[in-house]
C-alpha cells in the first residue's frame, strides 16, 4: 500500500541504521524539491545546518555525518533548536525531509518523541529493512571500515564495495542491538501509532521503485549522486553459524516485532545473496 504524502509538511523518516534512509531522502528531496536535513535530531553525529535569508534557505554544509562528544544538555538545546528549525521553515512556506534514528537520542531526550508527534506539520513514516541481521553486519562494517557512505550514480552505476577482510561479530553486539531495536519499536509505537512502514528491499535493487511507493510524488526518473555500497558481507564472518543461530531465536521469540519472518509481509523478497534467513518455528520456540 503506497503512503500518501500531505502536501505542506515537513516529511519525518524515522529509520533502522543501513536501510536506505540516505537514498530514500535524497530522491524524494528532489521529487518534492524539499531541503533535506538530514539526521538533525540524532543527537551524536554533527547535522546539517540551514541559512536562512528572507525566504530563501541554503544548506551551509552537507550534513556529513561526524561523530561528536557533548553532554547531555546540549543534547537537549539542539534539538530543541531544530524543533525551531522547523517552524521558521514553516512560517516561510518552505519544508525538509528529515531521519530520525530513535536509538541515538532515548537515553539522551527520550521527550523528543512526544514534541514530534504533537506538531501538525510533520508527516511521519517508518522505514526498515526486512533482513534485519543483514542491517546490523552491514552498521558493523561501517563501523569498522569508516565508511558510511559511497557517492556513487544510482541508476546504472557501477557501485562501490567496502574492502574488509574476514571479521568477527560480536554477539554482545547482537544482544544489545536486537534488545535495543524492540525497545526502540515499542517506543515508536507508543508516540506514533498506527505509523505506516516501508522496506528498504522495496528499492534496494531499483531506487526509482520509490516513486511507486508513495503517492503525492512525480513519477520521473531521476538520476543522482547517491551513496549505496555493494558486497555480501555476510561471507566474511567468522562466527556467521553463532549469530545466525542467536538471531533466529531471538526472531522466533519476538515474532511480532519481526513481521518478515511470519509470513506477514508475502510482497517483500530479502535478496538471495544475503544468506540464511531464519526458519519459523511454532512449536517448542526456546531462546538461547
């Protein structure tokens, strides 16, 4: 079901890491002509930053994503900062897409949540990615190699890969991750709900398919500097059979939180290439 889009609001993505969000918000910036701000309200990378002049607004960086150390505090006066950010838009006709990583702030402004839903002028939608573990070895990778982002042409490029050698996944790394992300979905449920969800593997293979998820949008082609990397990184873990393992029950646990694995979501096919996905078991379900 496609999401319609409202038009004169700000579109909020609130998004699991590695699922696209960077692709998804470029294109729909350019098919909206929207401002995109990136992850102003992740609390522990730098943001972009907008200039205003009457009613023209300039990016004044790129919102490249730094990691930085501040206190709590200030934490809490930026992002009430862009929740200001947000009305001086709105006051001037102007509006942004913005992504939300829920997990980088909850412990930091967990009121966050509650001053976003409230505003009338943001329309807010979820974005996932169907093979979860996949999402988490590719954070990882990132994490380890530096690199978050490949500029590259999205339709017919030649994409880049992360060179890595054979690592090993922490499985406390795993744990946390997967008990954090059902925090994270019980925390937007509860300030968003009834929130419609779309999954990277509805685009991964042909960014134009965004168009035909959301309605509200021209349907034009583009063709953009993009950041998407390619590679299966699952081949390159040591310890893939333990926390494969691992992920499988802790799925088969939580089924409810992981809807791709229950037959719930029949129109979204995770790529062959990613390996193993957990078997669904009815009976006699035992996490380890």
């Amino acid at each position: 079901m496609a999401i319609t889009l409202v038009p004169n609001k700000h579109i909020g993505v609130i998004f699991q890491p590695r699922s696209g969000s960077t692709l998804l918000r470029h294109y729909l910036k350019y098919l909206l002509n929207y401002v995109d701000t990136g992850e102003m309200f992740n609390l522990l990378v730098e943001e972009a930053k907008l200039e205003f002049k009457g009613n023209n607004v300039r990016l004044v960086n790129g919102g490249e994503l730094r990691q930085i150390k501040t206190d709590k505090q200030s934490n809490r006066v930026r992002a009430l900062g862009h929740l200001n950010t947000l009305d001086k838009l709105t006051s001037i006709d102007k509006y942004c897409i913005f992504g939300i990583y829920t997990q980088s702030y909850q412990s930091y402004f967990p009121e966050l949540s509650q001053l976003l839903a409230k505003r009338s002028d943001v329309q807010f939608f979820k974005l996932d990615r169907a093979d979860f573990l996949y999402s988490l070895i590719s954070a990882w990778v990132s994490k380890i190699t530096g690199k978050f982002h490949s500029l590259t042409q999205i339709e017919n490029a030649t994409l880049k890969e992360r060179k890595i050698n054979s690592f090993i996944y922490p499985l406390e790394e795993l744990e946390w991750q997967l008990t954090n992300y059902v925090i994270s979905v019980d925390h937007i449920n509860y300030y968003f709900p009834n929130l419609k969800t779309i999954y990277y593997e509805e685009f991964q293979t042909k960014p134009s398919n965004i168009m035909n998820l959301f309605d509200g949008v021209p349907k034009k082609i583009l063709s953009l500097t993009m950041n998407k990397f390619i590679g299966d990184y699952k081949e390159k873990v040591l310890n893939l059979n333990e926390i494969e393992t691992y992920y499988e029950n802790f799925v088969n646990l939580y089924p409810d939180y992981f809807p791709q694995y229950h037959n719930k979501l029949p129109n979204i096919i995770i790529p062959s290439c990613q390996g193993k996905q957990p078997n669904q078991h009815e009976k006699n379900r035992k996490f380890v």
